[in-house]
C-alpha cells in the first residue's frame, strides 16, 4: 500500500503542475509551469489562466511522468484539484485527469485545494503530521485551523474580506511593486523601518477573549485603505519615492503581527505547540521568524518550501492518496467547483483535551 503512484495534476489558479508522488514521501517527478503572463495586469486574469493550462497541460504531465520514469499505466490513481479556484483554469486539469484516468482504467479522485496545502508541508517534514495547529495563508485564502487529524479540520478563523496573500498583492500594486505581491513587498521591506508608518493591525486587541467572534478572526481590507491613505499622503508630500521600503515593511509587519497573534490565540487555546504553515503566503521570512520567536524552544514549527507552499501538485498527489485510501475516489461524473467545501471542514469548538 504505501508505494501506491499517484499522479497529481493542479491547475486551480496560475500554475500548471503534476507530480508523480510514490506513497506518502517519496516524490518522484514534480513539474510545477507558473503563467508568468499575469505580471503584466498585477493580478491574475482568468480567462488568460484557461489558456496558459490548455496549452502547457500535456506537456507538464509528460515532463513529471518522465522525470519518475514512468509511464500512465504504472500509476495506481489519477488525483486532481477539483476546487476551489478558478473554474475555468481547474476545469482543463479535471477534464484532463478524467481523460487520463479513463484511457488508462484507473480510478480519478478529486482534491480540494485547501488540503492539499495542508498535506503540503508533511511531503518534506515527517514531522508535520496531525495534531497542530495550521496557518494556511495563500492569495485566495485565510485559514486558521485545529487539525487533530488528517480529515478532521475544525475551523477557528478566517479572514471577513481580502486573503493575506492578496492583501500583499493589492499593497504591492499601491506602492507600484510588482506581482507577486508578497515577494516583491519583502524585498522592498528588507531595507525599511517598519515602525516609521505605523499601520493598524485590524481586529487585533489585546482584550478578546476565547469565543467572542473576533478572538481568531481576521481582516486585511481596512489595512489596505490605511495604506492607500498613507500613500497618498506621501505623493502629495512628494516623499512616496523614498518612503517606499518603510511603508512596504510597515505593511508587512501589520499583516504579520495579526497572522501572529491569531496564530498564537490558537497555540495556546489547543495547548498544541506545533504550527504547521501552508499557501504562498508562509514563504514570508517576516512570518516565519515571528512566529518562531513567539513559539520559543518547546514550538515547533514547520514551513513547506517555497517549491511546495505556493501552489503544487505533489501535495495534491498526497491529500489524494489520503483521500483514495478513505475509499473516496470518484468517478467519471467527478466535477469541478469553483467554491467546492472544504472536506471535514467544521465550524464546531473542538473538544480539546490540554496539555
Ligand atoms: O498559494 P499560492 O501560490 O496561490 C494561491 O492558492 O492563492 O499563494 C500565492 C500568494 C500571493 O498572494 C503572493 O503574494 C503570496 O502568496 N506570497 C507571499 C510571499 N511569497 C508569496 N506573501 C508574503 N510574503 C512572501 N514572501
Ligand atoms: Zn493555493
């Protein structure tokens, strides 16, 4: 059972990727194609996306089928995004996991994205494994959740408007920083004061408590109007040019210090100390480091590579595999959905057992 060969195939959003993933560890062809043709609008363009997938998809699973040495009809189960994301984009990599699936008499299951991320961090780290607590932070997505284990994910907070990721993105635009907006935003932060624009930190105040509605939740669009203000502010000075790095690191700190300070509520509501961090958003450095300053010597705290944190086929291949041996694999009536539900996803308190 545990060198079962699963191909994975991801096309939920901008890349084009596939992973050949030999049990739950051992990855052996990963080809991850990122449309670099979104640059050039700041911001993904949907119908582009279909496109861009449609072209390269064939070729991508060639390349990872190659790059393992093997061919279709060794691989024992099909797993492809089938939401959330882009419909258009994921429908190309379902249709074409479907049609592989069938050529080849294999069973197909579908994945939703979101656990995917989650299972991402686990393919480098045997030690990312259930209980933790999990930060997924990617640019459609903000997830703070308990997960006791695989399959069991109780939901403590989320973001009400803009994602982490996209906040970055939508501040990078602001400040004429190109996409992605995070990378960009740490390089530009890496020389900047980022106590010099103090920036709120939205529904951030020291005196929540557990089970008021705003103890994990969290919000990045108001953040985001503070800096439009803010930049306004210093074009009109005629300053903007050489605030720039303080006001991106000032941005970044804001964003950080809330993801940080959920993040923790939820270390020490679980008593659980080991964060696992999922999405685009975790290649952060700022984020990582507070959070292990924070978590101190007794956390641990686990961050997929930048390879496997943006969005991937290897841990599609692996939450399939989680999925497949639950005996969820589908047919060919399997659909893709642009708001799929997140598989034993809860919004119920778990029942937690501390220490
Ligand atoms: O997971 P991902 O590749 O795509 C989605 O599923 O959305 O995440 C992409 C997001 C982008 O918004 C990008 O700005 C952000 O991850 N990101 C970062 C960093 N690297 C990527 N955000 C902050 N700091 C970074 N270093
Ligand atoms: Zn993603």
């Amino acid at each position: 059972m545990s060198d079962t060969l699963v191909l994975g195939i991801e096309t939920s959003c901008d890349e084009t990727s596939a992973a050949v993933l030999r049990g739950e560890h051992d990855l052996l062809g990963h080809v991850i194609f990122t449309q670099d043709i979104h640059q050039l609008y700041g911001g993904v363009v949907p119908e582009l996306a279909s496109r861009a997938h449609l072209r390269t998809v064939d070729d991508v699973v060639d390349g990872a089928l190659r790059e393992a040495g093997v061919t279709l009809d060794d691989v024992d189960l099909v797993a492809v995004t089938a939401g959330p994301g882009l419909i258009g984009a994921l429908l190309v990599g379902l249709a074409w996991g479907k049609a592989a699936a069938w050529a080849a008499g294999k069973p197909v299951v579908g994945v939703h994205h979101m656990e995917g991320h989650l299972f991402a961090t686990s393919l480098e780290h045997p030690g990312a494994e259930p209980p933790f607590v999990a930060l997924l932070v990617s640019g459609g997505h903000t997830m703070l959740l308990w997960v006791p284990a695989w399959g069991e994910y109780h939901l403590l907070g989320a973001t009400r408007d803009d994602a982490a990721g996209e906040a970055f993105d939508k501040a990078a635009k602001i400040l004429g920083l190109g996409y992605p907006g995070g990378p960009s935003i740490q390089r530009a932060a890496a020389e900047g004061d980022p106590k010099r624009h103090p920036l709120p930190r939205p529904l951030f105040n020291r005196g929540q408590k557990p089970g008021e509605a705003d103890f994990y939740e969290m919000s990045f669009s108001g953040l985001k109007n503070a800096l439009r203000l803010l930049v306004r502010r210093l074009e009109s000075e005629g300053t903007l040019a050489d605030e720039v790095p303080h006001v991106a690191a000032s941005f970044q700190a804001a964003v950080v210090d809330v993801l940080t300070e959920k993040t923790m509520r939820a270390v020490r509501e679980t008593g659980c100390r080991r964060v696992v961090l999922g999405g685009g958003v975790a290649n952060s450095r700022a984020l990582r480091e507070s959070l292990r300053r924070r978590l101190g010597r007794d956390g641990e705290l686990y961050a997929p590579s930048p390879r496997l944190s943006t969005d991937n086929a290897a841990m599609i291949a692996r939450a399939g595999l989680f999925r497949w041996r639950r005996g969820e694999a589908g047919g060919l009536d399997l659909n893709a959905r642009a708001d799929l539900p997140f598989p034993g996803l809860t919004r119920e308190p778990p029942a937690l057992a501390r220490g």
